[in-house]
C-alpha cells in the first residue's frame, strides 16, 4: 500500500556526497546566478561555439576570450575557476561550470 501523505525528504543540493568526495566544503549556502553569462573560451574553438552561440541568442550573456595559445587558460585566476585548465568556462554571479575533458 502507497502512502501518499508520506514526503521523502528534501535532498540537500549544496553538499551531497559528489562534493564531500572532491573535498569540497559546504558553506550552508546555495550558489546564486545572476542571469548574466560569461562564456570563457576561444570562440574559434567547437566547444565553446555552442554555449556561446545560446547566450548570443538567448541575449542572456557575453563572451570573454581567453588566447589559450599564450596560456591564458592556465593562469591563476582561471585555474581558480577551472582546476582543469580546460575550456570553455561558463559563470553566473556565484556558478561556474567548467569543461573537463
């Protein structure tokens, strides 16, 4: 028998057990976006193309270029974005997404 006034519980979205195993600690608090992309990439490149071209038409963002030939990918303020130094890097305020393949 299906008990339908029965709630399962609400799963923590912030602090699961994919973050505790990356060593990411949780600040109590959910990231918040802004509605404001930055894509960082080459746009020459086939994996940025596609998220660039949503933002262009969604008009919901911009592009930021990042010259991976001099190396840009790999500097300290976007390795802190993406430990991977990989592209594209795509923020919004609080969230980041990275590429990390």
């Amino acid at each position: 028998h299906f008990d339908s006034s029965a709630q399962a519980p609400e799963p923590c979205r912030h602090n699961g057990q994919g973050f505790a195993a990356m060593g990411v600690a949780c600040s109590g608090q959910q990231p918040s976006g802004t509605g404001k992309v930055v894509i960082y990439g080459m746009s020459v490149s086939g994996n940025v193309m596609p998220p660039m071209l949503f933002i262009l038409d969604n008009k919901c963002g911009s592009m930021e270029e990042m010259n991976i030939m001099t190396g840009e990918h790999k500097s300290p303020e976007k390795l802190a974005l993406n430990p991977f130094g990989a592209m594209p890097i795509m923020k919004d305020g609080d969230i980041v997404l990275a590429e990390s393949n």
